[in-house]
C-alpha cells in the first residue's frame, strides 16, 4: 500500500524528499509542495514545505554567530556590557554559549560571559566585571544547539 501511494504521488509530481540547490545559504530554491521535504547537503539543516513556504525543520549540528565589538568601557563590579549576534535558526530555551573570538582568556582578567537565545536568531551576549575593570573591546563567537 506504502509503495502505491508514493508511486502515486511521485506520477503527480509529488516532491516528498530532496536536496536544496541553495546549499548553505538558507531557504531551498524551488517549488514548495506542502508536505514535501528538503535536506540542505552543506548544513544538514531540514526543511518542510507547510502552506506553500519553507519552514526550517531541525538542524544537524551546532549554529554559530558572531557579536559585533562589546566592552571598552569602564564598568563597575556587576556591571555587564551586551551585545548581540544573528544566529539563524537558534529559538528561546535553546542552550547558548559564548567565547571570545581571539581565544583570550577573560575569566582570568576578572570577568564573566553569559549567552542567551532572546528572540528567533538573537543571541545576547553578556560580560560582566567581577571587579571594576576596563574589558577590552572585541568580538565573541556564539554556538547554540538546536
């Protein structure tokens, strides 16, 4: 019966599962048949097509970003500088974390990192001065598993 409906619904032009052309650069190109699915070959990302628009599905690995510069003023014990960083696909409740993009060391220069998803594909990334301190202006690479 299984393999009817799929001959069936492959002679009616059917798309029931594919590659995206657009592989690593977001939504597939091409028809969207509802119910049909595309698996993007470069991310492993899944999408399906639901009410004629491709919706992303699951991701296979770990989605990444990176913050524009954050610190370079003064701040006081418990004080944070934020800034943010676009990861597409990352939603509220999934788990982020951040670290410096030059690989510095800044727990030991008296700060602390926090990462979190606040909006669809917004991560905030927070550093605090455990003492007052100047932290240097930089960037942070943020990862969020799906």
């Amino acid at each position: 019966m299984l393999v009817t409906l799929l001959i069936y619904a492959m002679h009616l032009g059917m798309q029931l599962a594919g590659t995206s052309s657009s592989n690593g650069s977001g939504v597939p190109s091409g028809s969207c048949v509802s119910g049909s699915t595309y698996t993007d070959a470069s991310t492993g990302n899944a999408w399906t097509c639901l009410a004629s628009a491709w919706k992303l599905g699951a991701t296979s690995g770990v989605m990444s970003g990176t913050t524009g510069s954050i610190g370079g003023g003064a701040l006081l014990a418990g004080a944070c500088a934020s800034g943010t960083a676009t990861v597409t696909g990352a939603t509220t409740g999934m788990p982020a974390v951040a670290s410096p993009s030059d690989g510095t060391n800044i727990a030991a220069l008296g700060t602390s990192i926090s990462a979190t998803v606040t909006s669809a594909s917004t991560v905030t990334v927070n550093v605090c001065a455990l003492l007052a301190l100047t932290p240097t202006a930089k960037t942070y690479t943020v990862r969020v598993v799906p």
